[in-house]
C-alpha cells in the first residue's frame, strides 16, 4: 500500500518542473544535506523567497525525524515534485513509526518538527508500507 494518487487523465496537462529525487544514508549530516539539495532543485524550478526557505525547513525537519526514529545507517529518499505553484516533498526511510504533532513544553531540547510542519505547510500526511517503511509527506502551495 503506498499513497493515493489521482488516476484521472492528465492529458493536455503540462508536466510537473520537477520530479526528482536524492538517496540519502540515515546519519547525522542527512538533514542538511537534504536542505541543501531540496532549496537548489526548488530554486532551479523557480521557487523563490519565503515559500523556498519554508520547504527548505520542513524538508530537513523530515529527513531529521528519519535519521533519529529510523534505523540508523539505512537510506534515507527524499523526493520533490513541482507541479505549478504545488512543492510535494516525501521522505521516506525503512522505519515503522507514524509521525505525531506534538507540542513540547517551550524549555524541551526537541520535539517541534511535525509541529512546523502542521502549522506551515498547505497539507501533510504518511503512509507506511511493509517493505519500503514510512514515507512522509508534505506540500507548499507557493501561490498563497
């Protein structure tokens, strides 16, 4: 089982400006590897200003949550899809857990990530499969 995907006809639609993605390992250096490499490839599809730098966040936060409730070592894909003013990134690691929104108390060291990404993002949501594990997604409609 994996994400529900629109089965109508896409004829006559333009092809998204971005569908790629990166393999990353689940180690410490992951989340701002794949900051850098979301912000650049956004950037390239024409993404600019507060919307770039908000899926830049919510890409790391994602690849955060990966690396420390995932298995460490294993690979880490983070995918981006730029279909009009829509940003979709999913990260997905070969862990079993499900994301919670969680509201720490404001002198706890972690904790916020899902937080962020429920308040800034236009929507999100996970989807686990028995061989692949979690994917997590969000998106940023750049039009608001």
């Amino acid at each position: 089982m994996g994400e529900v995907r629109d089965l109508r006809s896409r004829r006559g639609t333009p092809p998204p400006l971005l569908d790629d993605e990166v393999v990353l390992t689940a180690e410490r250096s992951a989340p701002r590897q794949a900051r850098h490499w979301v912000m650049r490839a956004v950037a390239d599809a024409g993404v600019g200003g507060t919307s770039n730098q908000v899926i830049e966040l919510l890409a790391g936060e994602l690849v955060s949550n990966a690396v420390v409730h995932g298995p460490a070592g294993e690979p880490v894909r983070v995918a981006v899809r730029v279909d009009g003013p829509v940003v979709r990134v999913a990260v997905t690691d070969r862990g079993g857990g499900v994301p919670q929104v969680r509201h720490p108390e404001p002198t706890a060291a972690s904790g916020r990530g899902m937080a962020l990404v429920d308040a800034l993002s236009t929507a999100w949501g996970s989807a686990q499969s028995p061989d692949a594990g979690t994917t997590v997604w969000f998106e940023v409609d750049t039009d608001e």
